[in-house]
C-alpha cells in the first residue's frame, strides 16, 4: 500500500454543510488517490451522506461528534463549550498526529481561537496570519494575513513576511521571492509607524528572498511581489474589495452583452472563451486560506463554498502537508533567528532584540 | 452677463502638465459655459498652450506663478517654500475669495497640507477627509476617507460620517442616505477600538441619514449602504484594489477575446456594447477626490489623468460649489452640535462630551 496524506475534516462547517461538504470530500478523494480522510460530524447526518460515495468510503474513516459549532458562535464561547463538536475533534486529530492537516468552512474566529490553543504557534511565530493564494497579471501571489489580527506591530509583520515567503517558495515554487509591505504610497515616510519599523527591519535582515519595499493596493493584482504582507484588518478588506470589483466588472459585462441583439450574437460566439475566463477568475479556484504560522496546518474553506470548492481546499491542504511547508518554515525561522544571535553578539530571547 | 462660477486651477500640477490641464480646461469651459477659471502657472509655458483654445481665452484669467511644486517634494518643505507656486497660489484664491473651488492633479501630500493650512478645517471638523463616488451594481455611493489620514480616532470617523452624508445627499440627491463603517465582520465585537467605539456613537446619535452599521469590502461595489467611512489607510488600500482588479478582469478579458478566430468574430459583433462597458468603469469618470471638511472647495484630480479626467474633475467642483456642499455641511453640523449639547445639557466645546 502507498502512503496516504491524512487529512481531518469538520464535516459540519459551512453554509450548506454537511452535505457540500461531503459532496466535496468525495470528489477530492476521487482526484487523488493519496487522500485519507478523517471525518467528524454527527454520525445521523453525515454517515448516510458518505455512504453514497465509493470511493469516499474506501478513502475515510468518520467519527462521531456530537456538537457544531455555529457560525456566530463568539470564539471564547466555542473554547469553552466546543470540546465536544465536530471543529475541535478534527484540530485535535492534528495535535495528536493521527492527521496532517485539518480543514474547516465553519465559523473562522471559533477555528482561528482553537488551532491557536491546541496546536500552539511555531517557535518564533507569535501570531498565525491567514494566508492565500491571489491571481495577477502575471501569475500568482501569496497574501497575508487576510483578517486574523486586526492589529499587527513591526515584528507581527516581520514574522509574516518571512513565513510568507518561505510559503511562496514552497507552495509556489518561487526560488527567491520578492516581499512587498502593502502601504498607502511607495514613499519611506508614508504610512502608520508599525509599517514604516517593519520596512526598516525588513530592509536589514537576511531574507529567504528579497524586500522589495512597500506598495499600494494595484501592485498586488499587477503581479509587483510574490508576498504581500499586511495587517488583517486591511487585508480582510482589500481581499473582499477585490472579491466586489471583479463581481461588478462581471455584473456590467452581462448586462453590456445581454444589451443588444448584435452583442448577443457577439457572446454567443464568444462564449467558450468567456466561459475561460470565467474558470480563470472562478474564486473556487482560490479556496483555501492557510492559518499560517501553527503547529500543524489548519485550511479554512469559504462558508458559501461548493463542493468543488471545498475540494480546492483540501488539494491546498494536501499539498502544503506533501511538501512539508511547516518544517521548511521551521528550520527558515531557526536559521533566521539564529543569523540574528550571531549579528547581534546576543543569544536574546527576542529575536529583534537590537535591531530598530 | 450671467453669474459665473469661479473655480482656481494649478496649471502646473500631474504627469503631462501643463499641456493636459489645459487641455481639459478648455473641455470643461466649452461644456459649461458658467465656469470661469483662475489659472496659475508659468507664463512661458502656459500663456502660449491657452492662446490654442479660443474659448478658453474667453473663459479665464491667467495668472503668473513662478514656482512648482514636484511630485515628490514634502509637505512640510511645500508648506515652507512653496509661496510662490502655482499650487499656493490657486489655493490663496479660494482663501481671499476670489474662487469658489481649486483644482490640482499635483502631489496630494503638499496639497493637503496646503489647503489645511491656508483654507483651514470647517468648525466641528478636526481633520479633512478625501471622498470620492463608487460605481456600484445598483448606482453610485460615497466612499471617505481615501488616504488623508493613516490614522483615525472614532471622532474622525463619526465626522467623516456625518460630511459624507451631507455630500451624499447633495451631490448625488439622496435624501436620506445610509452609512456603513467598513470592518471586517458584521458582528458588534470585531474590528479595532476607533471603528467599534464610532459604531456605538452612531448609532445613539442624530444624523442626517441612517447608520447601517459594519459592511465588509465587498458591500462597497455591492451597493449595500450610500456612504461607505473607514480611515484613510485601509480606504486607499481599498480604491486601488479596486482599480487593480478591475485592470486584472480587463487584462483577462481581451486575452479570452483574443483566444481563438470565433472568440476575435464574437467580440467584432460585441464591441459597442463592450465599449459602453469600458465607458461605463472609465476611471476618468469617477476622477476627481474633494478633501471634504475645510472652508473652501479642494478637488484634487489624479496625476495620471488626460484631458477628459480633468475635465470632469472641473465638473466635479463645479457641482460642488453650485450646490453649495459645504454651506450644507456647516448647517448640519451646527445642527447636529446644538442637538448633541441640548442632549447632554452643556455646551461644552468637546461635540463628544458625554457619549461614549
């Protein structure tokens, strides 16, 4: 038998779960056949779902939770009474290292609150940041963190930038990638103080890539960097902006081409290559966000996401646990920190401890 | 002779002036034929390129100034020797008067110092906001603040609230708009300090519409509220995410229509309605950012912008002086200050003693 890649899912997550989650599942497992699944959800519900996919069966191993978290479920609150439901069973299977990796589409702040707690950050890492993947102009990017905190100091950013790199490096392939601070102007004396320290720490330390410096908001569908680093709250809200841009270019190019018999035609022609363009925007293919930053990996799928999308996302977590990104991420932040010791003549145990 | 609208450009200011400032110049005047431009500038340079526009020539009063501010000087510098540019001195025209409005597409730093400096906040208004018009899937809304203030108390934001209301219902004629605080989550509890703390002021307090409460990026272009506040950081962050995808989903677009002799046949068929789409998202017609909040009219067009933006940039603070915004802004606020001390029962100067 071939080694399999385990991966834990919370079947009871998401708008429409657990059935689109399932549905999911199945379909992930059906593409790669080096899929194990673990399976948590409430057995009345989920058992009879997974029972009507061969391959699912063959590839997973379910397990009774009898509580869900909600999806407005305050994080404190899911702490305190989750122990039992189907999120943290799935989190657990990953601190007890019967899985590699767990997904969830369920309630972020609550799985966010959890993974922090049971898996612990990565030595060196003080905060996770939520972690995509984004199309550009000329390829792809790596974005973080898209909302987990909301503030961010100079080191927070710091950290960011270099798990985001080493991310890029592994997920992406991108040998030296260059890491931009999302800014408002490319100016040294632009933006709040947090962003203007993390740019003069990044300028001076030894990176797994390159800092490019900051940039603004276009440069990052423009394809400027490979990492994009920010803070969660302008992160959350360049992601969603980018999310309603692309909706209304698309509600305008409907309505345009719906406007006259002529640009009717036109569509009907142009259809199989609008319907490209369609799969090459389709935020399906961007499922996934990465908590990154933990001891063990944790992939939040969209709540609203599809089956195919849920698939995506465990395609992302099946490839970051193959190639091994936290160990890459691990002995980066040792080389690092250790770099910093011997710079500054100091085995401190703060890593910036020095440099300002 | 009827009443004419003064309006004071900086001829000297943006990436191809001062050939495309007059240029558009000319553009506007030739439209409305009740604008009458203030035009500062170096007299060799711009004396000859008005003498090409005969009604230009009729339309406006030419005005030396020697000096110009680049578009990568500092404010403060700006602020000390810029006495003699062409920037001041438009600027000086609204202070004594003379003006109703001034446009420039020159370094937005020196602008906004500038014009805080010499034509000072609006009573109740600590800090001026840059606010511009949104396309939305349903209309239009009003976004502020655009990239003035990195940093933004609750205060900021309450005032921003209540000056992108009154533009709101001026400008685009809605009478009872509704404001969205931009977050990164609906729910009460998420978001920093200064955005939770502005919710619960405007939520308790009288204003000139309606408090939606949070909206997330993607309610922007949406159309869920009609004024969308956030600070100044995350709001540029924002606008020129949107302008990079929107360049993103065009790039992906005329690559689709390229991708085979059917789809080049469907867009021949398409191209009008597709230009209408083009027209439809055309930057230049949203050109045009006012610094809201101070006692004169500061339109401030974007750099890169051609005669046809700069142009509707005229028209913008045309608009805005006709309507009479700021009249509008300093009675709601009086308004608004005397209901909140008669509320408190003191008439303190602080117009947020006793909220909190």
């Amino acid at each position: 038998m071939t080694s399999r890649t385990v991966i834990a899912i919370d079947a009871m997550g998401g708008d429409r779960a657990p059935e689109i989650v399932i549905e999911g599942a199945a379909l992930a497992c059906a593409r790669n056949p080096k899929i194990h699944l673990l399976i948590y959800g409430d057995e009345a519900r989920v058992k009879p779902l997974i029972d009507k996919y061969a391959v699912l069966v063959k590839a997973c191993d379910f397990r009774h939770a009898p509580d869900v978290i909600s999806s407005d479920m305050k994080p404190s609150l899911a702490l305190r009474q989750g122990r039992n439901s189907s999120m943290r069973q799935a989190i657990n299977a990953v601190a007890k290292g019967e899985a590699s990796s767990v997904i969830s589409a369920g309630n972020t702040g609550a799985l966010m609150a959890m993974a922090k707690v049971v898996l612990k950050t990565l030595p060196g890492i003080d905060r996770p940041a939520i972690t995509s993947i984004f199309p550009t102009q000329i390829g792809e990017c790596v974005m973080l963190d898209l909302g987990a905190n909301v503030e961010c100091d100079a080191e927070n950013l710091v950290q960011f930038a270099l798990m985001g790199a080493i991310f890029c490096r592994t997920v992406l392939g991108v040998s030296h990638p260059s890491i931009g601070l999302l800014n408002i102007g490319a100016e040294e004396l632009k933006g709040h103080d947090e962003v203007r320290t993390a740019a003069s720490i990044l300028r001076e330390m030894p990176l797994p890539g390159e800092f490019f410096g900051f940039i603004e908001g276009n440069d990052i569908t423009a394809g400027t960097v490979d990492v994009v680093v920010t803070d969660g709250f302008s992160g959350n809200i360049a992601l969603k902006m980018a999310e309603g841009t692309a909706k209304l270019v698309s509600y305008f190019l409907k309505k345009a081409l719906k406007s006259s018999i002529r640009a009717k035609l036109g569509y009907l022609l142009a259809r199989p290559a609008l319907e490209q363009l369609r799969s090459r925007m389709d935020p399906r293919r961007y499922n996934g966000a990465i908590f990154l930053g933990l001891q063990g990996v944790c992939v939040k799928s969209h709540g609203g996401a599809d089956s195919e999308g849920f698939a995506n996302a465990i395609g992302v977590a099946f490839d970051i646990a193959d190639r091994g990104l936290n160990d890459h991420i691990r002995e980066e932040l040792a080389r690092h920190y250790g770099i910093m010791d011997q710079l500054n003549g100091t085995s401190s145990d703060d890593p910036f401890a020095g440099i300002d």
